[in-house]
C-alpha cells in the first residue's frame, strides 16, 4: 500500500518513459540499478519491477524520523556503509537477509556504486551485489537460477516537476556460470561478476566522462536527427560510437568537438536552436503565432492562476525547506517529493478546516469536497503546463523575430550545421 502510494506520487512528479526491457516475472533476482536521485531512484526502480521487491538502504536512513518507519513499513534492509561510521562486518545480517530471500524466489534490490551522485557516469561498482547473488547460490547447495537484472535510470531534469524520465531494462545476467570461480577463489568470482554487472549497466544507462560533454553530444544528435526511437537511446548509442571513434583517432574527434562547441556558442548567444534554422520564417507566419499563442494566453490564464494562487503556500514551504536544508543536487527531488507527500495533504487539510470555520460550507460532503480537490489539482498540474509553455512560446516568438531580420547569419549557420552533419557522418559508425 505504502509501495503504491509513492508510485503514484514518482508518476505525478515524472514523465516516465519505459524503453524496453522487462524484468522476469518469477525467479530468484538481483535487481541493480545506477544511482543519481537519492531515495527517488528505489521507487522508480520498484515501480518497474513489476514483482515484490526488497530494497538494501544505507543504515541511517533507518534511524531518521518518518524515513526510518517508512522503510521498516516496506521490509528494507539496512546496509552499513564506512563512510557512516560502521563496520562492515555488521552487513553479515544484511547478508543473511539477502541470501534467505533469493533462497525464496524472490527480488532483491540494491545500488552496487554504494553512493547516490551527481556525477555524468557510472561510478565503481562495489562487490555487494555479487558476493550477495553467489554467496546464495553457494549456501544453496543446489542451483537456484539466481539471474542479476540492470536497470538504467535518466532524468532530463531530477529536481523539476513533470520532467522527463526514462528507465530500461537490461538482459539478466545469469549467475551460473561464475559459481565454480567463486567456490575456487570467492574474491575473484565477486569480481568477474561485478564487472560483467558494470558492463550490463552502462549498455542501459546514459555514461559520460564529463557533464562538459552532454551539450555537445546532445547538439550531434539533433544534427544528425533523431532517428533511432527515444531521445535517451540516441544520445547512447552516439556516445558509445564517439568513444569508439574517439579511440581509433582521438585528434580528429577533437577537432570536431571544438567545431560543435564553437557551433552550439553561436546558436545559444543567438538565442537559436538547431531545429529552429529551417522554421519557415514571414512576417504573416510571426503575426499568426502572436495571435494563436494571445488567445492561448487569454483562455488559459483564469484556469492555470487559479492553479497557482491555490497551490503556492505548500509549494512555498517545499521552497523554505530546501534553501534552509540546501541539499546536494541527487537529495533535491528527494527532498520535493517527500515535502510534497508532507505539505500537500496539510494544506488541503487547512483548506477543508477553512471552509467550514469560515466560510460556514458545513453542507459540502466527502463527494463534494472529492471533486473540489480533483479539480484544483487538475488546475494546479495545468498550471505548471501553461506558464511553461508561455515562457517557451516569448522564447520562440523572438526567434522568429530574429529570423525575419538576420537572412544572411541565418543561411551561414545552415551550411555550418549541414557542414558538420557531414563530418559527423563521416567519423561516427551512424545508424541506417
């Protein structure tokens, strides 16, 4: 119940896109994920496992207020960590516990880079999760089919409401084959395995050696078009083809680097994007998205002020906290999500109470206030939705602007980009 609740609340606050993969619906498995958000990224993967899972935390957050009893409600596993002060000879309980459930049949969910971060890529994988899947299959004494099961987590935001999210589920990893290793020697068994689990993650995730890198990749991708399904994978595989090509003539590769940096300056000083230079550009086209996007404005403006009026106090609390916490970046959404569960339900309590002490609607019933509520969340959601839009919609009102008035920069940015459509073409193994 617990568990469906904050499902709900991860699919409010994310667009969550599924790229493919399932996990086996039976079967004792290690479920391993990367790590960039916090107590979010657990959810996110539990919501796609499709099965019971159990979730290995790090031991503190047991012992904080709320958190702790939320994570005893869901059966969650503590795991004591160096870096907080414990020695890992008390993970023998964890181990215990891990190794009884897959014993069972059962799901298994845990981190093996043991931090959550902000980082570009993946980080190095401890050994936990392979200790823990052969260290079953040995005490068994029969095989189990244990299997290690990754999962790829993106955000294209973490921190911003109704942002974009994609989760992909790799192949398993069958366990067998690195028993009769680990029964021989248990260190170099928990080691082959981790390395094929790094290498089953980074087939489904976003890895990067440097933040630096993703608008350069991301602008390649939107040269080349996009082509090849969903946004996430684009950018994959061309990052994987870059490091490729990068190994064979890493010179060549950063030339063409510096050209796409020098490229994406000029369109971010200009206010331009790549898809905007072939926007068919009039002086009737500008006066007839002013006039769509005024009378968009004028409809929508009562429904979405509504929306924001009613749900900023609670929403300004969530604010308070987070400047007084000031939480690391993968803490942030945390900290939203979990204000938002907090906050929210408060001030609709407050609101309730309001409307009876004040203004005196002793007549409305559960019903009654059931379809209040539905319809000022629908307006508070809108409302995100509209002034987004709004801001995009000056943003691309001032590209056309431009355009109108810069034919000349406008048909040299155009050979620049089918320039380098050329050259990348030319150093990258692209798809069909």
């Amino acid at each position: 119940m617990i568990f469906r609740f904050f499902f709900w609340v991860l699919d409010l606050f994310y667009r969550r896109s599924h790229l493919g993969g399932k996990v086996p619906p039976s079967g004792p498995l290690v479920i391993v994920a990367n790590h960039p958000n916090g107590l979010v990224d657990p959810i996110v993967v539990a919501r796609v496992a499709g099965r019971p899972v159990k979730i290995l935390g790090k031991e503190p957050v047991f012992r904080m207020p709320i958190l702790g009893w939320l994570a005893k409600q869901v059966g969650a596993i503590p795991v004591y960590r160096p870096q907080d002060g414990h020695d890992t000879k008390l993970n023998r309980g964890a181990f215990d516990a891990v190794h009884a459930e897959l014993a069972q049949g059962g799901a298994v969910l845990l981190f093996p880079e043991g931090i959550s971060h902000n980082e570009p890529g993946l980080q190095k994988l401890k050994t936990g999760a392979a200790r823990m899947a052969l260290g079953a299959e040995a005490l068994a004494g029969i095989p189990l089919g244990t299997k290690v099961v990754p999962v790829g987590v993106v955000y294209r935001s973490k921190t911003r409401f109704r942002s974009n999210l994609a989760v992909e589920i790799g192949e398993p990893v069958d366990v067998a084959p690195f028993v009769d290793v680990w029964n021989q020697n248990s260190k170099e068994g928990a080691l082959a395995l981790t390395n094929e689990i790094d290498i089953a993650l980074r087939e489904v995730m976003l890895d990067l050696e440097r933040w630096e890198d993703f608008p350069i990749l991301e602008l390649a991708t939107k040269i080349l078009g996009d082509d090849c399904g969903h946004r996430v994978t684009h950018l994959r595989n061309l990052a994987s083809q870059g490091k490729e090509s990068f190994e064979k003539n890493p010179k060549k590769l950063l030339r063409l680097k510096e050209r796409l940096a020098g490229f994406d300056s000029r369109l971010k000083q200009l206010g331009l994007s790549v898809e905007q230079l072939d926007a068919p550009c009039s002086p009737g086209r500008v006066a007839w998205f002013t006039v769509q996007n005024v009378v968009a404005t004028l409809f929508g403006l009562p429904l979405a002020a509504l929306g924001f009026l009613f749900w900023f106090p609670p929403t300004l609390l969530i604010v308070a906290a987070l400047r007084i916490g000031k939480p690391e970046e993968d803490i942030v959404a945390t900290v939203k999500v979990l204000g938002g569960c907090l906050f929210f339900p408060m001030w609709i309590g407050c609101s309730i109470w309001l409307s009876r002490a004040v203004f005196n609607l002793n007549s409305f019933h559960l019903f009654d206030y059931l379809m209040v509520f539905s319809f000022l969340g629908f307006s508070g959601i809108y409302g995100s939705f509209f002034f987004r839009r709004r801001r995009e919609a000056w943003e691309e009102f001032m590209v056309l602007v431009r355009l109108l008035s810069m034919k000349r920069l406008r048909s040299y940015l155009t050979s620049e980009r089918d320039s380098l459509l050329k050259e990348l073409q030319g150093s990258l193994k692209t798809e069909a």
